[in-house]
C-alpha cells in the first residue's frame, strides 16, 4: 500500500513549511507566486488530495464555485472561452475548490440560474465572463451579497468590484505597431459594432497607435457581427474603396479568417491580424493577439478565494498584457 500524502509530505517535496502548503491550498492569494506554483506542482506531483468534509466544517466553506458555459458561436472563438474554462478547473482544484458548469443564453436567463443554483447548492460563489455596459448579472449578485469575480472588467466602474481582464487595446497596438514597423500606414480595422465593451477597448488601440504616427484613422474601419462571412463582406467591402488600406487589423480570429479571404482575392500582399490566437489561427497561419488565458484563470481563483476570506481589504484588479504571435500572415 502506498504511504498516504499528507500535508507534510508536500512541503518537504516542495522545500516549504507546512504552513505555506495549508496557504497555497486555503489562501493562495497571500503567498508569492513563485512558491505558489512549486506547491502546486508539487500537489500534483503527489497527487494530495486534502480532507475536504473536515476543511468545510473549519471554514464553512463548500469549496463549490460556479461558472457559464457560453453558447457555442462559430467554433472558433468559442475555444478561447474552453482554454479558460479548463484553465479555472485546474487551477481551482489544485486550490481545493470543484467547478460547476452552467449554461445560459443570454443575461437574464443566467441571472435566474443563478437564483436556481443558489436554491440548490451550497456554492461559495461565481466566476462570471463576458462583462459589459451595465451588466446586470453583476448587480444581482452584488445586491445580494454573493461572492463573485469577472473575467472581465466592469465597463462602468472600474472599482465596482474585484476582476481580471486581458488588455486589449495594447494587443491590438502591438499588431498595428508591428505593421507600421513594416512600412504600412493605411492600416484597417474590421471589428464589433461600437457599444462592446471588449470590441471598443480593442479598437481603441488600433485608433490611437495610428494617431501616434499621424495618421487619421477615419474611413479605414468597418463594424459587423462577429463571423468568418461576415469578416469576409467587411473587408471585401473595405478594400474596394477608394484608398484600400494595404494591411488589416481585427477584433477576432473569426473576422480575420474572412478577411483573409478577401484579402487574397483582392490583394495577396494585403496581411491581416487577428486576436485570441485560436487553434484555427495557428493552423492558417495567421499571426494573432495571444492572450494569457490559463494567467487569467488562474488569478480569478487567487481573486475569488481572498474575497472568501473576507473583508479585511478588497483584492486589486489584475490587468495582463497580451501578446503578438507572429506568422505568415503579417
């Protein structure tokens, strides 16, 4: 029989106190990152498993949380939502804590699931994606006094509550850095209706990197729907102009696959950019806007156990920086 691992077993394995490994897996937020992930993989490694009916009855904590699992759009930005997902359940149970997944459709139809699994289980609290302009789904929670964090910011107030959210204006500035660097000016943007919290931030950095080097930004941009198609109608529509741009920028990986499409009919040389650094992505060949997806996951965990803890202080938000993942296409 093998010898069971205990609390002590990991700390040695890890060259740590036992107290720091009892912190890593009850308050990881207050333990320097470093030695964080050396517990952690050193837990893994071990595969310790802690007393969860003795530790629930310690901290009155059911060591539940709950998260959305969006509706499946095209396929391919839908699998940035997956990497997060399976990012969060990793990470939340070398932390201690299980994950429950659940679907909604839109707002409001989450908001009374929310009140359903409230009614149903012992949950500890909510991690919620896709935050926008006036969000209701934060308010609820708020008024009600759940713990929750956002993968996400809160548009409206940034200090509305605790969240990690990937900066996409400076991704969408590298891309547009990275094709001025290459000589071009007329740079496009084809990206969401204006009014998108994510789909603004995005566009911002477009923008302004073209302010930067003295270029108007006016006329160079279209808004649809997010879709390969409808990537596709934007930019066909936006190098038939009159002074096409002679590269693209967009705010998905599924508008820059469209076009990419366009752009090979109309003009080969024309590269395109795209963000989320999909499997797709890496597999046409398009360079894209990477974001640090299992970071994101990982530090909503951190965020929602110091919340747990209580409130002795309000944990800072967490901006993480994105990056350019360089191929063929530009």
């Amino acid at each position: 029989m093998a010898a069971k691992v205990t609390i002590a077993t990991v700390a040695r394995h890890a060259q740590v106190s036992r107290q720091t490994v009892s912190n890593v897996i009850n308050a990881p937020h207050i333990v320097r990152e470093e030695t964080r992930r050396r517990v952690q993989d050193a837990i893994v490694a071990l595969g310790y498993r802690a007393n969860q009916a003795a530790r629930q009855m310690r901290t009155g904590r059911s060591r539940l949380i709950a998260v959305r699992i969006e509706p499946t759009r095209d396929g391919i930005n839908g699998s940035v939502l997956d990497r997060f997902l399976h990012g969060l359940t990793e990470t939340a149970e070398v932390a201690g804590y299980r994950t429950m997944l659940y679907t909604a459709a839109d707002a409001d139809r989450e908001i009374a699931t929310y009140d359903d699994l409230l009614g149903a289980y012992d949950l500890d609290g909510f991690v919620l994606t896709g935050t926008d302009h006036g969000d209701p789904r934060t308010a609820w929670l708020a008024d009600r006094g759940v713990p929750f964090v956002t993968f996400g910011r809160p548009w409206d107030d940034l200090d509305a509550h605790c969240w990690v959210d990937v900066d996409g204006a400076a991704g969408t500035a590298q891309a547009t850095r990275h094709l001025v660097s290459a000589g071009h000016r007329r740079i496009g943007w084809i990206g969401w209706p204006a009014g998108s919290g994510v789909g603004d931030d995005r566009r911002a950095g477009w923008r302004e990197t073209l302010r930067e080097v003295a270029v108007d930004p006016t006329g160079l941009d279209r808004e649809t729907v997010d879709g390969i198609a409808e990537g596709e109608r934007a930019a066909r529509d936006l190098l038939a102009a009159g002074a096409p741009p002679t590269a693209l920028v967009c705010a998905s990986d599924s508008l820059a696959l469209g076009a990419l499409q366009a752009a090979r009919a109309a003009d080969p040389a024309v590269p395109v950019i795209g963000f989320d650094d999909t499997p797709v992505a890496a597999v046409v060949g398009l360079t894209s806007v990477s974001q640090p997806l299992g970071e994101a996951a990982a530090r909503c965990v951190d965020l929602l156990t110091a919340v747990l803890d209580g409130p002795r202080s309000t944990p800072a938000p967490v901006l993480l920086q994105p990056s350019l993942v360089r191929r063929h296409t530009a």
